[in-house]
C-alpha cells in the first residue's frame, strides 16, 4: 500500500492535514490483519517499511536451571556454554517460563537518487532486562539496538556503515533454530563496522569488512569473567567474504584478521570459516559450517569464548578453536517444516596448560535440536521443539541439560 506526501502543510491548515494523515496512518495498520509484510508507504520519493513481529516463548528447561545460576540471567537463551555443571546448585533443577522479550520492530527505507540507491534499516528488540523491574510485578523489559545502518548502492557495488551482522557470518548456511542461542559453534556476532561489496552477478559477490574490535581476553574463558589488566584496541577486525549461489545451492569462504594487545604485549589472531547449502526435493535443505581459527574468540557463537589471554610466561597468547554445525530441513508441506540440527565446538587445551585459561573455561560444547515449524498463515508461526546440550569444561567437569520449546509468532 502506498500513501504519498504532498509536501509541508500550510499553516493555517496543520490540523487538517494532521486529521488526513492519521487517518491514512490508522487505515493501513488495519490493514495489516491481511497482509504478509510490513506497513509500506511514500514520503518524498522515499519508500518507507514499517514491520516487526510479536513472539511469545514458552520454555521449560530440564535438568538445570541457567537463568537462576548465573546473575542477571540469560535472558531464557538457554545454550551449550551456560549449560550449569554437574554438582554445582541448580545442576538438578527443571524451569517453566513464559516470555515475549524477542518481540521487535524495524523501519526500513529506499531512497532512488541520480548516484545510485540509498538504504537504510533500524531494528531493535526488548531482549534486554530492566536493572529495576523483575518477572515478580511487571516483566518488564528494555529496547536495545539491534541494526542501524545504511547502504549506498551503485552499480555493481555497494558501500554499508552502521551496526549489523557480522560479514563473518551467512544465513544461508545456518541452520534453523528456535530462538536466539542456537547450537555451539555457528559465529553470531552483530555489530558497527564498514563493508564494501562487489557484486559480480546475482548470488554471486565478495565483500570487505573492517568490523569493531573486542578485547575477548580472558582467564575464565567467557567475557563474563575478563582479566584485571590493561587492554588496548589499535585496530580493526577484518573479514574478507566470497559468497557464489545458484537456486539450490551456495558456497560462502570467509577469512577474519584479528589484533590482540594486553599489558604492552601483543599478537594477532585469525580464524576461517566455510559454509553452504544444498537444497533437494521439494523444499528439502541440508546446511553445513565449518569453523577453524586461533584467536577467534566471541566470533565463535554468543560470544562465550576466549580469544586470547596472557599465559604463566606474561605473553600474549591465542586460543586455538575448531567447530561444526550441520542439519537438514525437510518441508513436510508447503507450509510446514521439520529441522534436525546439531553443533559442536572445541576449545585446544594447550591455552589450559599453558596458564592462559582456567578449569572453568570451556573445553568442547555439543548441542542437537529438532523443531517443527508451521505457517498456519503468512503473518502467523507456531513452532514446536527439543534441544540437548551438553558441555565440558577445562579441569574435566561436565554438565548437560535439555529443554523442550515453543513459540507463536504474529508477524506484521
């Protein structure tokens, strides 16, 4: 639907022209109960989107209880790192939740001009918890920033500043999953950064990034418990991408170079990354990533690894790190879809002998899920599903835990 703007109201005219405006305004979102996508009008040759979507989780964690384990919780993103170790107090402890804090909205805009086309995106979500309320009176939760950016496209190559996805990553490799935490190992790192791109054709591109760099140094082995020292970011991570796909089939290489500084030392860090996708039958995918890196660090899914720390000598040293992930989709219907995923992600021990993690770090991680998700209209998902993880960490201890899953989602 399009509503187009004449222009400034006159002065003597603002009340009027306000009355046709939300008038417009309020017959478009009642329009919305019959339409798939977003709100979509004009504003001086501007295309404006306006969508989101309304998500209720429901949770029941089996076998260890993560949100009441770690301070301040997870946010009920359950994942293989979090997984509470066997002995520890909420090991044993099963928890039913209800949350809607993955609910978002984004205004999305397309600007034509004589030099090419100008795009932008700005989306957030309420994933976020309130220092001073709790699920006890309100369950309140705040808006955080999720993508800003903006993209110049002209002619076969495109320029993008601003916070988003990581170049290091690719959807079209990733499994599907239930919410945001997914399985071990698959990058998931959202963030401010500078990308050129040259398409060479339709699904077929390489794209350049210098993407904000993080610390991720780390006796524990998570961001959470960083060490005490001085650390130092002198220069961008880097991350070259080649992404080459035809209609049921794609192949994305990435590279990403990394700086380390701490206490005056420092080395650089890298890591490499393979991912694809094969689609058979009728609607039918298997996807595969395969990761490798020293010194990949928070790349490596949620951020929940250590890229690099000092060791017992005082040097700088990297964290070596490997991981999969693979699963198939099977499209039962024309709306409804049944995944089968797992991950598994393994931290070298030598960063453990070597002094620069603890035995709390993270060793391995293993995690598998299997949903069903049906389209019961193009604006509504129910989705149902299972996840089992389980995870080690340096010194030998264990611990594992499931969780059964399922949500609606009202799409607009």
């Amino acid at each position: 639907m399009i509503f187009s703007n004449a222009g400034s109201p006159k002065k003597n005219g603002c009340f009027t022209n306000a009355v046709s405006k939300s008038a417009a305004v309020l017959l478009g979102l009642c329009m919305l109960s019959t339409a798939a996508w977003a709100f979509e009008f004009d504003v001086k040759g501007t295309t404006v989107n306006l969508g989101g979507y309304v998500k209720l989780s429901g949770i029941y964690d089996l076998d260890g209880n993560v949100n009441d384990s770690i301070p301040n919780g997870l946010g009920d993103e359950v994942n293989a790192y979090a997984v509470p170790l066997d002995g520890t107090p909420h090991a044993d402890e099963n928890r039913f939740s209800l949350t809607a804090r993955e609910s978002r909205l984004f205004v999305k805009t397309s600007t034509p001009t004589e030099y090419g086309t100008i795009t932008t995106h700005l989306e957030g979500d309420y994933n976020c918890d309130m220092d001073y309320s709790t699920d006890t009176w309100s369950s309140s939760r705040q808006f955080r920033l999720r993508h800003a950016y903006g993209k110049w496209s002209f002619g076969s190559n495109s320029v993008l500043a601003g916070q988003t996805w990581t170049t290091f990553m690719d959807f079209a490799g990733a499994v599907p999953v239930m919410d945001l935490a997914g399985d071990p190992g698959q990058p998931f790192v959202r963030q401010p950064q500078i990308r050129l791109t040259h398409n060479f054709s339709k699904g077929h591109y390489i794209a350049l990034a210098a993407e904000n760099s993080d610390r991720g140094f780390t006796r524990g082995g998570t961001l959470f418990q960083n060490m005490e020292a001085d650390s130092t970011e002198t220069m961008p991570d880097f991350v070259l991408k080649y992404f080459w796909g035809v209609k049921n089939f794609h192949l994305s290489p990435k590279v990403l170079v990394r700086r380390f500084e701490l206490d005056d030392e420092s080395t650089m860090g890298w890591a490499a990354s393979l991912t694809s996708h094969l689609g058979f039958g009728k609607g039918h995918k298997i996807y595969l990533g395969l990761t490798y890196g020293d010194g990949i660090g928070r790349y490596a899914g949620l951020g929940l690894n250590a890229g690099a720390g000092l060791s017992e000598d005082g040097d700088v040293e990297t964290v070596e790190y490997a991981s999969i992930n693979t699963g198939v989709t099977f499209a039962l219907l024309d709306n409804l879809a049944w995944t089968l995923g797992c991950g598994y992600s393994e931290n070298n021990e030598d960063a453990y002998d070597d002094g620069v993690l603890t035995g709390i770090a993270n060793k391995n991680a293993f995690a598998w899920h299997t949903m069903v998700a049906w389209k019961v209209k193009p604006s509504i998902e129910l989705a149902l599903g299972y996840t089992d993880m389980q995870q080690e960490v340096m010194d030998g201890r264990e611990g594992d835990m499931q969780k059964v899953q399922s949500y609606v989602k009202f799409s607009f």
